[in-house]
C-alpha cells in the first residue's frame, strides 16, 4: 500500500485546479475582456460572493478535526464526516471557488469549479483504493452510508 499524506490527492488536484484556473483567466481577459457579468451592482457580486466564501471557510474549518484522526490513524466518521466522505473538496469545489468566481464576475472562469469536480472524478479512487486498504470493511460501510459531497435529504 502506497503512504498517503493527509492531504490525499489534494496537492495534485489543487496544482491542476491552479494552472487550469490561471490559464482561464488570461484567456477571459486577454481575449474576451467584456465576458463578465454583474448581479445587479459590483457590490451584490462582491457581497454575494463574499458569503460563499465565508461559508466555505467554515465548513473547512469543521473538517479539519480531519488531522486528529489522521494522526491517530483512525477513520473519522464524526462532526460533518458523518454526512459527508469530502468535506474539504465540497468547500472548494461548490463554495469558495464559486465565490470567487461571482466577485470576479467573469463567465468563462465558471468552468473552473466544474473541471475541478471532473478532477476530483478523477483523481479520488486512488485515495478512496487507500482509505479502504487502510480501514477495511470500515471504509467500505462508511462509504456505503454517506455520499461523496451532499448529505442524503
């Protein structure tokens, strides 16, 4: 079983996200300046997209009982994980880059959390192939009872 650090898959997954992020954005300003869009006011952009952020950063911050459990070589199944399997990535993917994406206001960069969630697609099943080697018919019935991002209604 190859080691894994406690951030998983997250260092690639946020290098891709970063380069794939940057490029978009030069290319939205470079070559589409007035692809952008506006709520109404700048300020509803910036408020709105403000919030979204602020709730990610929360829900981040919830997660990180995470580094307990890591260290401890257990499986965390408490707090937020006993709805979610990935917390942290529902932050990013559908909290704080779309608050980004509102203040910035630029259409083209709502690609962004979309190829993040593709990447995530991809990249997951090696670090979910760890958890299960590591924890075993454990992982296996807690991956069973929560989904990936949203709790089950």
């Amino acid at each position: 079983m190859a080691k894994m650090t406690i951030a998983g898959i997250g260092y690639e997954f946020t290098i891709l996200s970063i380069i794939y992020g940057v490029t978009i954005l030069i290319v939205n300003y470079t070559y589409f300046p007035n692809l952008t869009f506006t709520l109404g006011f700048k300020i509803v952009n910036i408020l709105i997209g403000s919030l979204f952020i602020i709730l990610g950063f929360i829900l981040v911050r919830k997660a990180l009982i995470i580094v307990q459990y890591f260290h401890e070589r257990k499986l965390c199944t408490e707090g937020i994980y006993s709805k979610v399997q990935h917390p942290i990535y529902l932050a990013w993917i559908f909290i704080i880059i779309p608050g980004i994406v509102i203040i910035i206001g630029s259409v083209l960069a709502f690609t962004i959390p979309i190829i993040m969630y593709f990447l995530f697609l991809i990249f997951i099943p090696r670090e979910e192939k760890y958890l299960e080697e590591l924890f075993g018919e454990d992982y296996l019935r807690y991956k069973n009872s929560t989904r990936r991002f949203f709790p089950q209604i």
